[in-house]
C-alpha cells in the first residue's frame, strides 16, 4: 500500500509538472516566435479594428475579394470552426460545390467553368481560412475592377504586392491575406456608402 501511495504522488506530481511546463513552453515560444508576441493580429482602419487577420471574413460584393467559402456559420463564426465531413463523393456536398460554382461564374462570366478555383468553392478544414493563393485573387481582378469603375493593371498591382511569399522561399505556399488585401483596396478609390 505504502508503494502504491509513493507512486500515486509521484504521477501526480509529473503530470502536473509536465501540464505546467508544457503550457509555458507553448506561451513563451508563442511570445517569442511567434507574430504579435502571441497575439492575434488585429487589422485597423482610421483607428478601429476591422477583423483579425488570422481568421477569414465575409465579403459578398462585387467591389470585395472573396475569400474561400465558410463551414463555420454565417460569417467565419469562430465559434463554430469546422469543416463541413462530407466527402466528395457525398451527394450534398455535390451540389453544394455545383451551386457555388454557378455563383461563382454569374459573378464572374469571363471566366470558364473550368477556370473556377477549387478553393473559391470548397471550404477549408477550419471554415475560418483568411488567405487564398494568387491565383484566386487574381480570376477576381476583372470583377472587382469593374465594380469599383478602377483599371484593371492598378487593381492587379495591388493583388501582386499583397502576396505573401513562403517564409525563407521555402516553407508554406504563397498567399494573399483577404481582408489586408480588401483594406488596401479601400484605400484606392473611397466608394459610395450606399455600394458596401
């Protein structure tokens, strides 16, 4: 019984010695290496924080880059983080990703069914993605540059100089952040009020 007690109390005390020190190094290599000291970066206009820009946000206009599609509820509730587990042979989520593909090319009717990038119809696993490649931002230059009644070389510019290049040339894929990228385009030309 004596050993028992004895080993009780030792594995409690390596549990939460382990639980503690895990959770520290986690905090101080956040603190360290990580953006922001640990802290979500917060993207602001004027003075006032419009979105964090690790977490997507909803944009539905023409005059907006969209970013990809959410599971997450309406408007990348991170309270609802998930992907949708269907797979893609499920009859649902088929004619999920068809509607979203019309949608997609009424918006954009220069575009072939064929052009329209998977990630612009299907949701991420998280449902809160906030890039998308360079690829995606730049099919929705025409559309945007319409809208807002800009050239569309100024608007392609801007989609270029807001890609985001792998860390060291190496690691992750190039992205474009879309609420950095729609904030900067605010910045182009003010629109009327009655437009967002």
């Amino acid at each position: 019984m004596k050993n028992f007690i004895v080993a009780f109390r030792l594995t409690m005390v390596l549990c939460m010695f382990l639980y503690l020190g895990y959770v520290m190094v986690l905090w101080i290599f956040g603190k360290v290496a990580g953006p922001g000291n640990g802290n979500a970066e917060v993207v602001e206009v004027d003075g006032k924080v419009v979105g964090v820009a690790n977490v997507g946000q909803y944009f539905t206009k023409d005059i907006y880059f969209w970013g990809r599609p959410s599971c997450a509820g309406d408007g990348y509730d991170a309270a609802n983080s998930c992907g949708s587990n269907k797979g893609p042979t499920n009859p649902e989520y088929l004619v999920e990703v068809e509607t979203r593909i019309d949608s997609f090319l009424i918006h954009h009717p220069y575009l072939e069914r064929k052009d329209v990038p998977a990630e612009m119809v299907t949701a991420s696993g998280s449902g809160l993605d906030p890039d998308i490649t360079p690829q995606s931002a730049r099919v929705q230059v025409k559309r945007v540059a319409a809208a807002r009644h800009l050239d569309e070389k100024q608007v392609a510019t801007l989609v270029e100089k807001s890609i985001e290049r792998p860390l060291l040339g190496l690691f992750g894929p190039a992205k474009v952040n879309v609420l950095k990228l729609n904030v900067a385009l605010d910045k182009l030309k003010p629109i009327l009020i009655s437009q967002k």
